[in-house]
C-alpha cells in the first residue's frame, strides 16, 4: 500500500526497465530533453551596489557604545577581547562637555587620580588600586609626558584592564589609558565650538576635517582656554593646535602624518593639608599658594608617522614613527600644618608653612613599532596573528631647587595669596638624569577552534635598559655630588585566554595574563633600585560580554584578582625611601553598560567593588591592612533623552568610597558622589549646550598623595555654542 502511495520520479521509474530499454531511451530522450530544458540566456541590466568602507578614523560621535576597540593593537571586536575594557566616545564627551583627559577618565571604572607633588605632575592615575602613572597612551605609543592632557585633538579614550605587558611591555599592572587621535577622515565637516562659563572659563575649539584629493585628507584641530580655578588665585590656561595628514585612504597603502603641540600657564592648586587622619575642613575657595609666584609651565610636542600597507586581503603591515618632546617648569606651594603653632590643635590661627618644591625637567621619546597581522587557515581552525617588534628611547632629565629663605607662612583661616614678597630665590637640590632603551617582540594568536570558541594565546620578551645619574647639591660647600646607577632586565610576559560565544549575542571569558614593572620605569633609580629586580604582576579574570539591540547596546560583567610581587613603592613622606610591601592582591567586580536602550534614551555606566590586601610587607604593622588609593566602590552613571524638536537632557554621577592615602591606613579621603546635568538644543547645523556640574556644590577631595589632597571643582555652568558646515 506505501509503495502505491509514493510519488514516482523518471528516475525511480526507468530503474523498473531493463538495463537495454533504459539505456535507449536515454539516447532518444536526451535531446528532446535538453532541447525543452535548457533554459535561454537573459541579460540583465547592470546593477551598481554603493557602500561606505568602514573607515576606522570616522568619529565616535554617534553613540556612548562603539563595537571595537584598537586598544589591542589592532581594530578588534570587544567580545574577541578577554579582558575588560570600556571606551569613551566622543559623544560622550561631548554630552559631558569634557575638556580635559582628567575629566573624561572619571568615566573609567576603578580608576582613581593622586595629587601632584615632589615627584610627578600633570595626570598621575591609578587604576584598580595601582599606579598607571606612566601607562597613558596616545594611539597606541607610550605618552611619557607630565601634562594635563587636554581632549581637543582625541576622539575618544580606551581603557583596558589587567596586566597587558605582553602587548606594551612595561607597567599596566591595574591596566592603561588609550587617547585616540582626530585622524583625517573621508568626507568634509568643520566644527567651530565656544564656551563660557563659572570662574571665568573661557574656551573656543575648531575641528576641521577636508579632502585634498580623492583619497586624501587634511584635518586640523585648534583649542584656546583661559580659566580661574575655583580657589582664590589659581588658573588653568593652555592653547594647543594638531594639525594631520592622510593620505591614500581605503587604499592598499595608507600613510598618517600628525604634529600635535599643547602649551600650559597655570597657577597650580596643591590643595589642603590633613588633620587628624582627614583634610582639614575649610571653604573650598581657600588657597593657601603665592597666586603670584606659583606657576606651572608645560610644553608638549609630539609628531607621528603611521604607514599601514595591505600586503593582501589577509595581511596587513603597520609601523608606526613616533618622537616626542615634553617640557615642564613647575615651581608650586604644598601646604603644611604647623600645629606647633597653635598648641597642637587645629585653629584659624593655626600656621600653615608654605613648602615651594621646584623642578623643571624634560622628557623626549623617540618610539618605532612594527606590526604585522595576518589571517590564515589550518584545516578547520582559523588564525588571526599579530606579531611585531619595538623600539623605545626614553630620556629624562629633572631639576630640582627649593626656596631660599622659605617662603611666608600663612594661617588655616585667614590666608592671603597675594603677599608682597621679594622674587623668590632658587637653591639647587638634586639634577637627575634617566637615559633607558628598550626592545620588545612579540607574536600573539587568536585561534578560532569552532564557531563558538576561541583561544587567544600571546608571548612577549623584553629587554629594558636603564642609566641613571643623579646630583646632589650641598649647600654648606656649595658643591655637588654624583651617583651613577644602572640596570638591564630581561623578562617575558604571557596573555592567554578562552573565549566562549554561543551565539552573536553572548560572549563569556576565562583570562591570565601578566606584566612587569621594572626599577627605572618612572625615570628613578638610586642604588636600591638598582639591585631590585622588576615587580611582577599577574591578573586572573572571567567575564561576560553582551551585545543586545542589534548591537546598539552592549553589557559586560568581570570578575578579576591583580597579584602585584616584590612590590616597591616610594614612602609618601620620604621620597627616597623604598617601602617594600613584597606582595598584595586586589579582588574585584565589574560591571558595564554602554549604549542606546531606546532610539531616543542613551545611557553609559560602571561599577567596580574593589578589596585590597597587602599580603606581606617588610613592616609586620602593614601586612594585612589595604593599599593606599584603592578605594572599596567606584561607581558612575550618565545618561541622556531625546524629548523631540532637538530637544535633549541628560545628567549623572560620579562616586567614589573611601581611600586611605598610606599603606599605614590613619589618614584617609572621605567617600563622596557628585551630580551633573546637561541641556541641549541640537539642529543639523548648530548645537546650543548647558552644562552643570556638581550640582550640590559637594566639597569632595580628588587628587591624593601622602601630604595634602586636592579638591574637586565646586559647583559651576558652562553654556557651549557649536556651529558645523562643510
């Protein structure tokens, strides 16, 4: 019965005849068969299929979520990384109405900023609980100098996490900081931008971007600010200008020349002294500098070669040519309590001794890196490989002076900046000279096993070389005294990871990796650190990624321990003294979001709960207790909605716990959380924006460092006018 039931095709029934029957009626078929079924040739009209490249120099402006990060190197999707990241885009930064690297950075969770002081100036960072001071970027190469960096020539800022030697060699324990250029672009747009607002802020910024062939392009950004601070006498003034070049774009050969140069006036704020295991508590206007005599003077030079050539559709080769001038003159005031003064207890009357450590000091780097990616097959599995090698000169010199005769003293509660002094005199301290060299390779795989995972397993060596020479001064025989140091290290450092993606949608993660920290890497080395070898750091983590709303919205979540071994680091009051705290860990967890919930609401977000443990340490006192600057929560919210008729609103927060400022734990900055908001009229053409920050006027304490704090900016308005053509 099934078989009377059955469809019979011509096949099915020919098999039923006999193999000669067949056989002839195939031949006597066949060309009636082809006849009536080959089908006659059409000719259809051409069809021209337009589309834009994906140009990786387009600007960030369009979204809180960007899908790729070149903070690997490499253009790479964020789910392909095992390792936590998050990027801050250049709408973002312009919702924010951020001018300055230091703010756009308060979006990095876990991230946390020391004051200036007899060491480092300019941005000084730390990132889940350890110094990144010297781990700033500029696309991809070391940004060795102490400045504040300002954001008029960046697109937007990359932050990894972890350890990540492995692909920059030295430091990123806690992870690093990533400035992305204002690269030319195909297509043409000029922005012009101006802002007032509180204390006298004055800023005005053009971006202009032009095609100077077919496939080329000039882009130019320029930036003027003049500013008061928010404490009686101080001031932030700094004009820069970046004009690049590119040339070749979408082609096989691509060829980027850039110039970026930043100049600084600034009268320093060195903040308020600590009492008691807290700042000592006075109005936020209170400064207790020379506004007169305190200055800060940097200079920033930097010029870039990046040639990038398609050897195929697989391979492609990069190098990129970087030489870097930095110069700083610093001469501020760092207050001290002296409660002697006053009986040993804290008064209006208690006096405060005005300590004026100077330095002026240059840093030039002169960096090469070579790159090649490739994609190829073994069978089934899929590689894709970066490999490269380079080369990086850094030299450092700094000298350092004191006042003589000290300067005026002044009181907690009546100080006056503007004393009429005689022009300070200069005795000479200290005149240091760092010269390092290094050289890395390294190759790294990401393999491709199946559809849904992936193992990425990466090798670097490296080979750091440091001279050191310093000079004393001794003012009783006027002469000066020489120290010479130096050391070579050789180190490898390893990144591994598994990746597993079930779908499109999903991404889950398992990460080591590890790094180095090496005696000289801050352009110090005395005779300890000379027979000190590197710090070693090593980062387990596992996490998630989500991409969500055809990707308009991504989610991510991590877990992580940062193991830091033969840890050295220079006491707060003594700065040549090592401490020795020999091993400490931080556990944490981190949560992300970035993106677009609705087509008209955006919102970005983090949270990082961090604990810290020195684990051992040469002081039997310390072990146990946390690590300075590591505060247990860092958490941050900003988020925006579309009302309609170019309508916009938007506002959030920023918070931070408590922060011990040593490894003693007695002194500590108090936890805080500051509000913003922001009102926007855009059109096509032109964009009026309100910003309003710390809207409480909250006093909250940001930089810190073993002597004095500084403070948060208070409560200000800033209204922007932009205006765009072609």
């Amino acid at each position: 019965m099934r078989e009377i039931h059955k469809k019979h095709s011509a096949v099915r029934h020919m098999a039923k005849l006999p193999l000669g029957a067949t056989l002839a009626g195939l031949i006597v078929t066949a060309p009636a068969f082809a006849e009536t079924s080959q089908p006659k040739d059409t000719v259809l009209a051409p069809v021209n299929v337009d589309a834009k490249l994906a140009d990786p120099a387009a600007p960030s402006d369009k979204s809180y979520n960007k899908a790729t990060t070149t903070v690997g190197k490499m253009p790479t999707a964020k789910r392909d990384i095992p390792q936590s990241e998050t990027t801050i885009t250049q709408r973002l930064i312009a919702d924010q109405g951020d001018a300055t690297l230091k703010e756009a950075m308060r979006n990095v969770p876990g991230l946390t900023f020391n004051a200036g002081e007899g060491g480092r100036t300019g941005d000084n960072i730390t990132l889940r609980g350890f110094s990144a001071a010297t781990d700033i970027y500029l696309d991809g190469v070391r940004d060795i100098g102490q400045y504040n960096r300002d954001l008029f020539d960046v697109d937007r800022v990359e932050a990894l996490f972890g350890p990540s030697s492995m692909l920059f060699g030295k430091g990123s324990t806690g992870g690093l900081v990533n400035q992305v250029s204002k690269h030319p672009f195909a297509g043409n747009r000029t922005e012009v931008s101006g802002t007032v607002g509180t204390n006298r802020y004055q800023r005005a910024t053009i971006d202009a971007n032009k095609m100077v062939g077919n496939a080329s392009a000039l882009r130019v950004n320029a930036m003027v600010q003049k500013a008061d601070g928010d404490r009686d006498g101080t001031e932030q003034n700094r004009w820069g200008i970046a004009p690049s070049l590119r040339l070749g774009i979408g082609e096989p050969t691509e060829l980027i020349l850039s110039y970026y140069h930043l100049t600084e006036d600034n009268v320093p704020d060195y903040g308020v002294p600590y009492y008691q295991g807290q700042p000592i508590d006075v109005p936020l206007s209170r400064f207790y500098g020379l506004a007169n005599w305190d200055y800060e003077k940097n200079k920033a030079d930097i010029g870039t070669a990046i040639v990038q050539h398609k050897l195929t559709s697989a391979v492609t080769l990069r190098n990129t040519l970087r030489y870097g001038k930095y110069h700083r003159d610093v001469w501020p005031t760092a207050p001290r309590l002296n409660l002697a003064s006053t009986g040993g207890v804290l008064t209006d009357n208690t006096v405060i001794n005005r300590n004026r450590p100077g330095r002026e000091g240059t840093e030039k780097i002169l960096s090469n890196q070579f790159d090649v990616t490739a994609e190829f097959r073994t069978g089934d599995i899929k590689h894709q490989v970066l490999a490269g090698l380079d080369y990086t000169s850094e030299k450092s010199t700094t000298y350092r002076w004191s006042q003589k005769g000290g300067a005026a003293p002044t009181t907690v509660g009546n100080p006056d900046p503007l004393p009429t002094i005689d022009a300070p005199e200069k005795v000479p301290g200290t005149d240091v000279n760092f010269d390092s060299n290094v050289i890395g390779i390294y190759a790294q795989d990401m393999i491709e096993l199946t559809y849904q995972w992936k193992v990425l397993a990466g090798l670097r060596w490296d080979r750091f070389k440091g001279d050191y020479t310093t000079k004393t001064f001794d003012v009783g025989s006027s002469s000066w005294s020489s120290v010479q140091t130096a050391r070579t290290d050789r180190i490898a450092s390893y990144r591994t990871g598994v990746i597993y993606q079930p779908n499109a949608q999903q991404s889950y993660y398992a990460t080591f990796g590890t790094s180095f920290n090496p005696s000289g890497e801050a352009y110090a080395l005395d005779p300890r650190g000379a027979n000190t070898p590197p710090e070693k750091n090593r980062n387990i983590e596992i996490g998630s990624k989500f991409d969500l709303l055809d990707g308009d919205l991504s989610l991510r979540a991590a877990l992580f321990r940062i193991v830091k071994t033969h840890e050295r680091n220079t006491d707060p009051l003594k700065t040549d003294v090592y401490l020795l705290s020999g091993k400490r860990h931080t556990d944490g967890i981190e949560l992300g979001v970035a993106g677009r919930l609705t087509e008209k609401w955006e919102a970005f977000g983090n949270v990082t709960l961090m604990k810290s443990k020195i684990d051992n340490h040469i002081d039997p006192a310390i072990q146990g207790r946390e690590a300075a600057n590591t505060p247990r929560y860092t958490v941050g919210g900003w988020t925006t909605y579309a009302l309609g008729a170019g309508w916009k609103v938007g506002g959030g927060f920023d918070a931070k716990g408590k922060r011990y400022t040593g490894t003693n734990n007695t002194t500590s900055l108090p936890a805080y959380i500051r509000w913003d908001a922001m009102l926007a009229y855009d059109q096509r053409d032109y964009t009026v924006q309100v910003n309003a920050t710390n809207l409480t006027d909250k006093k909250y304490y940001e930089g810190l460092y073993g002597g004095h704090t500084t403070t948060g900016p208070g409560r200000g308005v800033q209204l922007t006018g932009t205006y765009r053509f072609n």
